[in-house]
C-alpha cells in the first residue's frame, strides 16, 4: 500500500505540530524579553518561519491527508 494511506503519517504529522506550537511558544518568550535589534531579530524570522510552516502542516496538509484516507476508504484503491 501507499506511504499516502498509513494512519501513522497523520499522527507524525500531528506531533510536528505540537513540536512546532513548542518551539513558538519558546521563541515568542525570547522576543518578548530581548531588546530591539537593528536590521531584525533572527527570532523573529525563526518564528515567522516555523509558524508559516505549523500553517501548512495543520491546515493543508492534514485535512488533505485525512480527505485522501475517507476517500481511500470509501473507493478503495
């Protein structure tokens, strides 16, 4: 079978998610308290970064992942 269909891949992606949420948390701690930096923190652009890809991850990736397994289901191959 498919790597697309494994059950596995959506609980993999849902722990990148909570793994991601973390780190957020973490470097929106650290930008709260570090003073203004001149040309831009690179905090800053890590969390722009890792929340654009927490964007993709929980609303594109997994609804789609979770469409194709119903359709899977309901189809078959």
């Amino acid at each position: 079978m498919e790597n697309e269909m494994d059950p596995t891949d959506l609980q993999t992606l849902e722990a990148e998610v909570t793994a991601l949420d973390e780190e957020i948390s973490e470097l929106d701690q650290q930008v709260k308290t570090e003073k203004t930096i001149h040309g831009g923190s690179p905090r800053k652009r890590r969390r722009r970064e890792l929340k654009h890809l927490r964007h993709l991850v929980r609303d594109e990736y997994l609804p789609r992942k979770q469409k194709y397994r119903q359709y899977h289901q309901l189809f078959g191959d």
